[in-house]
C-alpha cells in the first residue's frame, strides 16, 4: 500500500548558499572521544603523533568541515594552559563535569596538529564557567598572536614553529543557563560576561567569530528570555548565538521520534525571531546568525549515558556510546534537512560529536574502527549539497503522532548547483507504515539526467551496525527513481532517507 508524495521545486526559489560549516562535529574530552577515539598511540594505525590513521580516514571521508572543541560540559572546568607544554610535566585533573579523569595528553597544540591532518576548522570553546576574561584573552594570546609575547613564544617554544594556530570561531562558554554547568550563570550574570569576553578578545583581533551561549534546549524555561537578555546586552560584539538540541525515541513513540526535525524547525525559526526582535529593538543592521554546535539523536536515560561516581574517576570511560538503528538514522538525515533548510540564518553547525561519544565513527580500543548508521546521511549530505539551497514545497499525507498532533510523512530540501548543472534531492519518508510514491516536476531545470538514486532503509527499523557487521544499515541504490518525462518518480519505502542526484547531460 502506498500513498502519494509531490514535490515542487524551481532554480529560481532559493534560499542561501550550502554553508560548509553547516557539516561541523564536535570532539569532546568526554568518554573515548579523545583517548582511544581520535587519539592513541599505542594503536598499530596510530600516526607518528599518536592519532588514530583510520578515523582520520573516516574523518575526511564524513566529509567534516569544522570541529568544536574541548567542549561541551567539560570546558567549564577547564584550564587550557595544562595541556600545553612538555607532555610529561601536564597534571591530571578531575573532570567534575562528566566525573572522569583527563591527564592532559591531548590539549590545544595536538588537536590542532589533529585538524591540519583532518582538513578541518577548528571551533574553540573558551571557559566561562570557573573562568573569565583574563584567560579568554590569554588562550586567544596563546593560539592566535604572532611571535614575540610571552605566550605566543611560549606556543612557538612548545610547536616548534612560528606559525600562530589562527583559529577564527570562538564559543563564549557553554549551556551558561543549565543547573548541571560548572559555574552556572543567570542570564543577567551570563550577558555581562559574555560582553566583557567578547569586547576583550576583539581588542586582541577584531576579526573574530564569536558566539553566544543560547539556551540549553529549547524546553528549558529560560528559553526565549535568556536569549533577549544575553542578545540585548551583546549584540554588538558577537556575530552567532549557539542552540543545542538532541532527540530520542521515548516510551516507544515512534510517530512523534519520526517528526523531531518538526521540533527542530521550529526551535530556529523561535531564536531567529528573538535575535530579530533584539535587532530591532536596538535599531542595528547586521543580523546574528544561530550556530546550531550541538545536535544528535541521543538516549540519555541508558545506562552509558550516567558518568561514574564515588572514588571512580577513570580515564577515557564508556560514556554515552549510543548504537544507533536504521530509524536513528532517518531521523538524523532529516535533521540535516531542516539544518540545510534554515541555511540563511544558520550559519555554523556541529554534530555532537565525531568519535565513540553519541558518534558515527565507532572504535574499538587496538581495534578495529567502523561507520555506525548516522554515518551515512551526513557524509552523503556534506558530499553532495552543493550551490544553492532551495525551498521545496512538499505536498504529502499526514500522520499522527503524540508530541506535534500532525506531521508531513515526507519531508525534503534540495540544492542546485547552476555552474555544475547538478540538482541534489534529499527526501525522507517519516511515516512508519506506508511506503510513498515520489513525484516531482523537474521541467524548470532544463535537461537532466538522473546520476543516481539512493536509499537508507531496512526492514527492521532497529537494525544497527556492530564492528562484526557494520555494514548491515547503508544506502542501497534505489532501482525504482527514474526520469519520465521531466518528473522525478520513485518509490521510498516506510522509515526512509534518500539521496537523489541529477545533472545536465554531458556532451
């Protein structure tokens, strides 16, 4: 049984340009994201740095284009300054945000050997939670000034080279607004800071990317209001203000969980109205942008997610190491479309995070390293949106479903690259029960001619990927897409992400 999906779309209703930085991860010290994750020496694929070869593959492969870091809950306890220097005199600290322990073999100047290798933009995160403008100005000091100042010679002494780190996005905390933060800071508290950090760093370099704390999650109670105050306070000095957002399958709501990027879209469109609002309140001409640097499918209330406790303050635990299903993965592809959808006001993202943590890349301690679900539609995403972005207006039966009443079983973006002549199509059927027929009119396009179309499904929307079989869950070709006559047709099964490809024909 199937019902009917149409898609319409046209070159000239665009959007914004495809963002790169929309395809940003996150590396954490939480958990084996860092050690055992992107870094382990004793591995028989480790470099002669000590980072892990194969998830440097797997990296690049993803297709990354920035990675936050050192966090996350974990920077506000952090004093950056330990894990510079001769590695051997770094102390051990506890980290009080995920009870672990962090001997500071990894610090600023390897993760950022680590982003030259990778090919990525580093997005830095300073301490605002037990800290303040002085070692905000001092880290920025340390990473972006040329030689000849106590601690830009200091990063020369200890890199062996003058060349400075220049790192261009800084965030300005984390989640100031959750209880759960180190240093947790009221909205009032938090807008001073924030300002005084911000002013600060641009005396340093006035060029600076730098983002605000927005609220945690769009359900915290401050939400809207934190983002007024923290925005009429600093609008000037910040150029993005951060939102956060992570989605599971509860009590076995399956319909609601298939609708989560219904809830995503409407949390970008909710900042981007405050951030107008503040714009227009202070009568100012530039627009802050929302950099969306945490979002995921996320289980928190399995036991991987609860840190240790008591005397167990391990190095590199098991935490939040998430397996995730088919429709994990759906869901995931359907949150990059609303991410794409938004590109004109959401200038930065970061999917948290890159390895072993809530990750695509999974590692095995001296072993292997392999694609989990979610692996897929975002390498596939970064791989082939191209161009412009384009509104799609989706015509599509409803279903129901707990938390939004009713939700669109398809949902779609597309982009066009009008030099290269390549259409790109991303389409997921979100409903549970019925696979959809595909029709959508290409005729305003021109001549194409279909490159390929492929589909992640499987019939157990659960199945996963293991390091013993992971490639149970991957995009198959979708022998069904064809061109007839200027439309797009196809079939997509129930609980499916695809990925169609046209071109103009070649000579």
């Amino acid at each position: 049984m199937s019902s009917h999906v149409t898609l319409t779309l046209d070159p000239a209703f665009r959007v914004a340009p495809v963002r790169r930085r929309t395809f940003g991860a996150f590396v954490e010290h939480l958990g084996r994201c860092v050690y055992t994750g992107i870094y382990e020496p004793e591995h028989p694929e480790a470099d002669e740095d000590g980072f892990r070869k194969d998830v440097l593959e797997l990296t690049r492969e993803l297709g990354v284009s920035s990675v936050r870091y050192p966090g996350g809950n974990f920077v506000s306890g952090y004093r950056w300054e330990d894990g510079v220097g001769p590695v051997e005199e770094r102390p051990a600290r506890h980290d009080l945000a995920w009870h672990s322990s962090d001997p500071n073999t990894v610090g600023l100047d390897e993760f950022m050997a680590w982003v030259k290798k990778a090919g990525v933009e580093p997005m830095y995160a300073v301490n605002l939670g037990t800290r303040g403008v002085q070692e905000a100005l001092d880290v920025l000091e340390y990473a972006n000034a040329p030689v000849g100042t106590h601690l830009s010679d200091q990063r020369a002494a200890n890199t062996g080279s003058a060349e400075k780190h220049d790192i261009r996005m800084w965030c300005l905390g984390n989640e100031m607004d959750g209880p759960w933060q180190i240093g947790h800071k009221n909205a009032e508290e938090y807008a001073r800071v924030a300002t005084e950090t911000a002013r600060a760093m641009r005396m340093e370099d006035p060029d600076l990317e730098l983002i605000a704390c927005g609220s945690s999650n769009s359900q915290m109670p401050t939400f809207g209001a934190w983002e007024n105050t923290v925005l009429t306070e600093a609008y000037d000095v910040v150029d993005m203000i951060s939102a956060h957002v992570y989605y599971s399958e509860k009590d076995g709501d399956q319909a609601s969980f298939l609708a989560s990027a219904d809830d995503m879209d409407h949390f970008i469109d909710s900042v981007v109205a405050t951030a107008d609002h503040v714009r227009a309140k202070l009568k100012r001409d530039k627009r802050i942008m929302v950099s969306f640097d945490e979002w995921n499918v996320w289980y928190q209330h399995r036991a991987e997610s609860r840190p240790p406790s008591g005397d167990d303050w391990p190095v590199a635990p098991v935490l939040l190491e998430d397996i995730y299903s088919a429709m994990d993965a759906v869901v995931f592809g359907n949150l990059l479309i609303s991410l794409l959808r938004h590109s004109d006001r959401v200038a930065s993202a970061s999917l948290a995070q890159l390895v072993n943590v809530i990750a695509p890349i999974m590692t095995e301690p001296g072993g292997r390293a392999w694609r989990q679900t979610t692996f897929h539609p975002f390498a596939l995403t970064s791989r082939h949106a191209k161009g412009e972005v384009l509104q799609v207006n989706i015509d599509a039966p409803s279903f129901e479903n707990q938390r939004f009443g009713t939700s669109t079983s398809a949902d779609a973006v597309a982009t066009w690259d009008e030099e290269d002549g390549a259409l790109s199509v991303f389409v997921v059927n979100r409903g549970n029960a019925e696979e959809l027929s595909l029709d959508a009119d290409l005729a305003s396009f021109g001549d194409l001619e279909l490159v390929e179309a492929v589909t992640l499904h499987h019939e157990d929307p659960y199945a996963a990927n293991t390091k013993d079989a992971p490639d149970t869950v991957a995009p198959q070709a979708n022998d069904t897409v064809r061109l007839a006559g200027g439309r797009l047709v196809g079939t997509l099964p129930a609980i499916s992400w695809s990925l169609v490809r046209l071109a103009r024909p070649t000579a």
